[in-house]
C-alpha cells in the first residue's frame, strides 16, 4: 500500500501539480488509513474496512470536518485506483460524509485589526517587515502560503496589484490597496536590502537571515503580536483572510469580484461570508424595501 500511496502523490504533483501542504494533508491521511489497514483491502473487503476505520475515528475523537477531509482524500485515492490500476470502486456510492454543522468563520472588527496592524515597531527592520507582511495580508486576503512565496515578479508596483499563484496553480491578480502599496514600496526599497544575501533569490520577505521567511514562522510572529495585543484567542492569518472578505462585502464589494481575489474556484465556497453580517442585511432591506 505504501507504494501506491506514493505513487498517488507522484500523481497529485506531477499532473494535478498540488501544493507542497496539500500533498502532506494527503499523505497524512492516506497513511493513517494504511497504518489502520497494514496492506490495501480487496475490493470486497474494502467498504467494511473503510466502515470500521471511520467507526475507529469517531472513537478517538475526532470532530465530522476532520473525518469528512480524510474521506475526501481516501475517495481521490481510490479514483486514482480505478483509473490506474482497475480498481471496482462501486463501494465508494455507500461511503456517506458526516454531516457537517455550519460554521461561520470568526473575523476581527476594524478597530481589532487596527491594533494588530499598529503592533509592530517599524522603527527597526524586522517590525518594519512584519507590518508590511500584515498590511499586504489584510489588502489582499492571501493565504499565508501565498504571501511567502511572494516573489518579484508577482509584484506590479505601478499598477498596485498582485499576482497570485493559488491552489491547483490557478492564477489571479489582486489589488494592494495604498497602504499596503506604500509600507510595500519602503520595505523592498530601504528595509529588504538591510535583510539581503546569495540565499535570498527573488523572495519578497526575508529573515533575519537572509532567506525566505517560513509559513510556520510568520504563523508565530502573528501569534506574537496578537498576543501582545491582547487578541491571543481571536487571531490567526486565516481570520485575517476572513476579515478582508468580510469587510469588503460590508463596504458593498460584489460577491464575484470577492470570489476572484480569494481565489475560489465555486462561488459557494464564497457565499459563506453572506451569512456573517445579518445586521447590515436588515439596515439595507429596512432603508430600501417600500413596506420595509
């Protein structure tokens, strides 16, 4: 089963060219499944297997998106089988997902994101970079993977947009909005050349030495910051994601464009931050509806 685990991964990076932590949550998953197994079951075997190794999950805890992910990856799996090895598949028609319940995802207020942004000391370099790390992940709405892997080339200074290589290698270009466009403009200017070194390359943001800083890094420095600003429980760099959809649409932003920046391939996936401000859903219908 091992090999054909890799062999699957080969798959998902060579032809469906995933992401290097897409590739991982795949390998997890399939692993944990085959370490459950010990080999791959028959074909006959294959939905009881797949039962009790659900039913084994459940019992260790965990929560239905948690189950629903790694059945996700186990249906890819053995559609890979099918279409490689012959695989009968059938069984995969009885394989239910758990229902999952809704979950709005948690944004910050304005004034919260004012105090994470205002956090960083810019009066050395290293706060300097952070805060323009946090003012271009606010602007764009890039997933943290996104923003350090940022490279020259991505940038168009002139025309304050960004060009993003999403999931499945899908290309989209984002605004960067002015204050994101000027701390940007100072830090590659007069801050990254303080940073800069032969491990540097083309990267945008950089460590302190020299190389381009890491996804679990910059997952920390957020934490920091969110500590010292008294939101240690409200924030991580997805939140911020989701602060920067929700608070476009509460600004009037169309829910395509929104779908476009963020990068989602299905509109529904965007539909979620409709849900987030009934509020504002009441001021527009009471201010417009004639028997409102």
């Amino acid at each position: 089963m091992k090999e054909l685990i890799e062999e699957f991964l080969s798959y998902l990076a060579g032809v469906k060219n995933y992401s290097y932590n897409t590739l991982l949550a795949y390998q997890a998953d399939l692993k944990d499944f085959a370490d459950f197994c010990g080999s791959l079951p028959s074909e006959e075997e294959a939905f009881q297997k797949l039962r009790e190794y659900l039913e084994n999950l459940k019992k260790k805890g965990y929560n239905p998106f948690s189950i629903a992910r790694k059945i996700s990856s186990l249906r890819s799996f053995f559609k890979f089988l099918e279409a490689e090895k012959g695989f009968n598949i059938s069984f995969l028609l009885f394989l239910e997902s758990p229902k999952l319940p809704f979950r709005l995802p948690k944004v910050l207020s304005l004034e919260e994101i004012e105090k994470l942004l205002n956090s960083p000391d810019i009066n050395n370099p290293l706060g300097y970079r952070d805060r323009t790390m946090l003012e271009v992940l606010y602007a764009t709405g890039l997933r943290v993977s996104e923003l350090v892997n940022l490279k020259f080339e991505n940038l168009n200074l002139e025309l304050g947009l960004v060009r993003v290589l999403g999931k499945g290698s899908k290309e989209r270009l984002v605004p960067l909005g002015d204050y994101a466009l000027k701390f940007l403009k100072t830090y590659l200017e007069n801050v990254r050349p303080q940073l800069a070194n032969e491990k540097s390359k083309n990267f945008v943001f950089l460590n302190r030495r020299g190389a381009p800083i890491t996804r679990q890094r910059f997952w920390q420095i957020i934490k920091d910051y969110a500590k010292k600003c008294g939101l240690e429980d409200k924030v991580t760099p997805h939140v911020i994601r989701h602060s920067f959809a929700t608070h476009l649409l509460q600004g009037g932003a169309d829910l395509r464009a929104l779908q476009m920046m963020l990068g989602h391939s299905s509109l529904s996936t965007t539909q979620i931050y409709t849900h987030l401000d009934y509020k504002k859903l009441k001021e527009v219908y009471e201010k417009h509806h004639p028997r409102a």
